[in-house]
C-alpha cells in the first residue's frame, strides 16, 4: 500500500490535465475575460507568460470547455512545417486532405472561400507559438484577417518574444492576456486544493503560513518549480517514514525539509 506521502508526492507530477484544473480566482477571472474576448469580432488573442504560469493548462481547459459549442482545436506542439501546418488546419477545419504540398496562396484561397453562414468563427490555439518563424506568424496573421478562422496564441514571455509581439501582432492583436506567478495565497490555495482534490486531507493541512511562506520565495510563486518543489519534498517524507519515521513530525510541513527539497531541485544553489 503508497503511504499518504506517496499520495501526495504523486499529486505534484507536473502534467497537463484538465481533471486537475485548480480554479484560482485570478485565473478563473482571465479565463471568464478570455471567454468573453473570444465571442467578440477579434482576429487574435496573445496569451502570455513566463514559463510555468500555466498558460498549456489554461489552453486545454478552454478547448474543453468550448469544444461541446464550437469548432475548436488545440495544438499543442508547433507544426514548424509551412505546408504541413496549413495541411493540418484544413484537415480540421474543412475535412479536406492533401497529399502533396499546400502553399500559403493555395491555402488562403481556401479559406478566403469558405462560407461560415451563421456558424461561429472556428477557433485555433496555437501553444508553444514562441517556436513559429516570423514568417509562418505573418502568414496566420493574415489568415486571421480573413474573419474566417480566429486564432490564440500562447508563448512564453522573454525580451525576445516581447518582440515577435511587437512587429507582427502589435495592431492586430486585440486583446492580450498574461499569465503570472502564484501570489502567496494563491500558492497557498493551489497546493492545498490539489492535495484535497485527491482526498490527502491530513498533509493538505500540515502547510502552515511559514511554510508556504518559504515556498512563495523559493518559487517566486510559479506553478511548476511549486510542483517540482512539492514532488521532491513529499519525496523525501515518503522515505522517511519508511526508514526513520521519528524524525517526522506529521502536524506540520518542516521548513528544513523544504530547503532540502529546494537545493535537490536547484531552486538553491548548495
Ligand atoms: N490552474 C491550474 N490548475 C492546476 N494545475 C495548474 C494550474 N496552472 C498551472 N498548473 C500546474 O502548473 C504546471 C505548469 O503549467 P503549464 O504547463 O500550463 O505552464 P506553461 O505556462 O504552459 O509553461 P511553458 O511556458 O513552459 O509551456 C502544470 O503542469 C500544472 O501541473
Ligand atoms: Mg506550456
């Protein structure tokens, strides 16, 4: 049988998966804004953030939840290939297949083409997006242009990228949503939500304010090192328990254990 340590290490696997949504108000606040945004006449929405923030668990709820009233589609990983990305999209979106190359003119004719009627502006969410060239992002641009496929589009937020949005989105993109670290309490309630969630009620309140204190510092609030942070400290108490249970002490979360965790992770330099 796991231990309840097991349990709760196993909580903190860094995943995408919609079932471990946490709502945490501010997210819960975007997400409804982003909703909203998404019904208005845009073309592109920029979804940004520093890696971690949880920008690929925001994509994947939405498609989820839009999925059962729209045409919806969420790439995960960038189709780097310029013909394969059109090829993909009007394999979607139009049932259309293509078993040589398809080019930009090509595919924009199509697309110029297509009749909606009365049917929503199908929706494509690119992840990752930092990794598409300049290029194949001015050739979406203008796909978006057309009014017959909208898109958002999600990257991580450096200097560089600043940049791409800058020179390709900076009229274009009507409406950009950002993404931040975990406050405090929002980490407070992030970690204990997720333990509650998969009924590890007894280590869900061993985290005390001076715990999760030290982890706001050490993470700076971001979603995964909290996980990567979490995952190695319950680590550590799940072999304790086994080989030298005395030194636990299961009211609370030991913050000598949580820096243990940290320099294990590389969130301290030892
Ligand atoms: N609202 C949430 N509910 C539950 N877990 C979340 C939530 N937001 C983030 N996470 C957790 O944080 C981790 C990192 O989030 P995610 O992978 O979505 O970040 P990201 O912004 O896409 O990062 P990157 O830019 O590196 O792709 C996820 O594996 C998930 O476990
Ligand atoms: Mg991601």
């Amino acid at each position: 049988m796991s231990s309840i340590y097991e349990d709760s290490r196993d909580v903190f696997l860094d995943t995408v998966n919609t079932k471990d949504y946490i709502q945490l108000d501010r997210v819960s606040l975007l997400y409804r804004s982003l909703k909203e945004s998404i019904k208005k006449p845009l073309k592109m929405i920029l979804l940004y953030g520093k890696p971690g923030t949880g920008k690929s668990m925001f994509l994947s709820k939405l498609h989820e939840s839009l999925s059962s009233s729209q045409q919806v589609y969420l790439y995960h990983t960038p189709i780097l290939d310029e013909s394969e990305f059109f090829k993909t999209i009007a394999q979607d979106l139009y049932g259309m297949e293509y078993s040589g190359e398809l080019n930009f003119t090509q595919f924009m004719k199509v697309v110029q083409n297509r009749d909606l009627g009365d049917s929503i502006i199908p929706l494509i969410m690119l992840d990752e997006a930092q990794l598409y060239s300049a290029a194949l992002m001015e050739k979406i641009r203008l796909l978006s242009d057309t009014r017959k496929v909208k898109f958002v589009i999600a990257l991580h937020k450096t200097e560089k990228e600043d940049l791409i949005a800058k020179e390709h989105f900076q009229t274009r993109i009507w409406e950009s949503i950002k993404l931040e670290n975990a406050s405090r309490l929002e980490l407070k309630i992030y970690i204990q939500k997720k333990l509650l969630k998969a009924n590890c009620f007894d280590t869900a309140n061993m985290f005390t304010k001076k715990s999760i204190n030290l982890i706001h510092k050490l993470t700076d609030g971001n979603y995964r090192d909290t996980n990567k942070l979490i995952y190695t400290l319950f680590d550590i108490y799940s072999h304790y328990i086994e080989n030298t249970p005395h030194l636990i002490n299961s009211n609370e979360i030991s913050n000598k254990y949580i820096e243990m965790s940290a320099i294990h992770t590389g969130l301290i330099n030892a």
